[in-house]
C-alpha cells in the first residue's frame, strides 16, 4: 500500500495535474494515462512470484532482462525495458510541464498544434511498449516456468520451481510422523514393488543426499528421487539441477527411449527455511515436450508435514497429477484418505 501511494504522489499526481493544467485536452488525457501505467509496478498485474529476484530461481534474470544494478529503492523498476520506459515517461512529462508552462507565459503560438501532436505521439508510443512489454515478460515468465533445459538440452526439473498461483488449490497435506531412514527404507521396498529400480545416490558438498529410482516402460520413463537436506537454501536448486544432468547423462540419454517422462521427488527438509514458503508450483505437472513434475515436500520442523500441491494447470495435467500422487502415496503407505490428517494414526508425539 506505501508503495502504491509513492508511485502516485511522484508520477500519477504530477500526470493528473498536467491533464487538468491542459484543460482537459486530449493532450494531457494521454498523458496521464501514459505515465501512470509506466510507473505502475509490473508484479502488480499478474503478481508473478520473485520477478526481481537477482538469482537462477527468475526466470527474467536468467534471461538477462533484470538491470545489472539493482534499484536501492522501490520506485523504478529492475526489469530493463520497464525501466527505460520510466525514465522516458518522466522526461516526456517535463517536457510537457515545460510546454504548458510556455503555453500560460506568452499565449498560443501557431507552432503548439505540432507540439501537441509530437508529444501525444510519443506518450501514445510509450504506452504500446509498456504495454507490449508487460505481455512479452509475462510470456518469458511463464514459458520458462512451464520447461527449462540446459545449453546441453538435458531437461532441469529443478529450475523455477516457486510460482505463486493464481487460482484455488487444494494440496494434499498431513502429518507424516516417520522419520528421514525409516521412509528410506520404505522406499527401497516400495520402490521395488511399483516397478522402479535403485539407480544411483548421490551426496553434495554440504551434505544433502539426493537417491534415484528409474522405471522405463513401453514410451514411458518414469524417475522417483529422495532428497534430505538438513536447510534448504536457494543454491540447492543449482546442485540438483547438476546432479539430475549427471544421472540423465549416465542411466538415462544413451539407455532409453520415451515419448513421455514423469519426475517426482520427495524432498525431506529438517530445518524451517524462506524458501519452502514459496513452493506454489503452477505448472509442475504439463512442463511441455512430454515432461511431468510432481514434488512432494515434508517438512520436519513443521510437525512432519507432507505436502503435495495440486500442480496442474488448468487446462491440462489432471490425469497425470492424479496418478503421479497416488502412485507416490502409495509408495509412502498411505492413500488419499489421509488428506488433512494424522500416519500413522495412533502416533502421540
């Protein structure tokens, strides 16, 4: 709301008294039209999550459309193009001022009909690119939020995995009191049962442990992975993403072939930690070129609790989300029927 009222106070004031300063011409109409969506803040349209974020989990800094020197204030905005346009809207706006004040000093000249036109021409220019611009950056935001790969081609399940979403979910949650080597355990078994096959594990540098099992069934490659990290930090996601590349390259590229991948993964984390607070995956599930995500998160400081977010959107992927979920609850010893509730049920604390 503070912010709201400082990009009205510099920019939309200022437009508004220059519109009636013109007495209401349509000079001065587009005028404050344009400079007040310029300076209108790009997340405040769509509410894209982490826009401004100057690290690998935007997927506008991965493109290099972010500033290489981020704003210290609120005001003007990190994305490049809605940045020049601001800094040009302010400009046309002091040209304006400076006309109208000629205007009231020594009366019309015949020359004004052309300013007038001059600048509403670039007012109106500035509003189609800001315009243009918010679609184009919404389409690379959401692109990239529906399939990511590396300059080798191989698939990053990992990257622009927090997206708020923009309609009602209802996630499957409860509270899963076992602990991180018991449903390892579980899963070696469980894992076995459905298909899957142990892989590899692997082990990063601070001690996080990612284990991979692969299925391949006739056009289908289905890949299950758990994952303990003691706190989850934004750099978490750069490593799996390499480890991911290393087993794809190693048990999967040159061994399979598929039309269709699924990828679940269930990531155990011990400690509380910013990052979890934005797992709202939209596009989890339909990622493009036959690929499907489904992560599942518990949290151990949370009270054990699973979570599974209804990662669909929704036009397509309900089938797939549905049959990924059972198929890992499954794998977990529990079913649908535990949503909202306590495994096992006679657990005390």
């Amino acid at each position: 709301m503070y912010n709201l009222f400082i990009y009205f106070m510099y920019i939309a004031l200022p437009a508004i008294v220059l519109f009636l300063g013109l007495k209401l011409g349509v000079l001065g109409a587009i005028a404050a039209l344009s400079c007040t969506i310029c300076w209108i803040p790009f997340e405040s349209y769509s509410r894209p999550e982490g826009c401004n974020e100057y690290n690998n989990t935007n997927p506008l800094y991965v493109r290099g459309l972010l500033r290489k020197n981020p704003s210290k204030n609120n005001i003007l905005c990190n994305l490049k193009g809605i940045y020049y346009c601001q800094i040009m809207s302010a400009s046309l706006l002091v040209c304006a001022f400076v006309y109208l004040g000629y205007f009231y000093l020594y009366g019309f000249q015949w020359w004004y009909y052309r300013l007038e036109i001059t600048l509403a021409i670039c007012f109106i220019g500035l509003l189609l690119i800001r315009l243009f611009l918010q679609v184009y950056y919404l389409w690379c935001y959401n692109t990239d939020y529906r399939y990511a790969q590396n300059k080798n081609g191989i698939w990053m399940p990992f990257n622009f995995v927090f997206k708020a979403l923009n309609r009602i979910q209802n996630p499957f949650s409860c509270n899963y009191h076992v602990n991180y080597e018991k449903i390892q355990e579980n899963l070696k078994e469980s894992c076995k049962e459905k298909g899957y096959n142990f892989t590899e594990r692997y082990i990063t540098d601070d001690g996080s442990e990612l284990i991979f099992f692969t299925k391949h069934t006739l056009g289908r490659l289905d890949v299950f992975s758990l994952i303990h990290v003691d706190k989850l930090e934004v750099e978490h996601w750069d490593k799996f993403n390499g480890i991911f590349e290393i087993y794809w390259k190693d048990y999967v590229k040159e061994r399979y072939t598929f039309d269709e991948a699924r990828f679940t993964f269930l990531l155990c984390v011990e400690k509380r930690c910013k990052q979890l607070k934005k797992m709202g995956i939209r596009y989890g599930i339909d990622q493009k070129k036959g690929r499907f995500r489904l992560p599942a998160v518990l949290s151990y400081y949370d009270n054990d609790t699973l979570t599974i977010n209804q990662n669909y959107s929704g036009v397509r992927g309900s089938e797939q989300y549905n049959e990924m979920r059972k198929e890992l609850l499954s794998m977990l010893g529990i079913s649908g029927r535990y949503n909202n509730k306590v495994y096992p049920e006679e657990y005390e604390g």
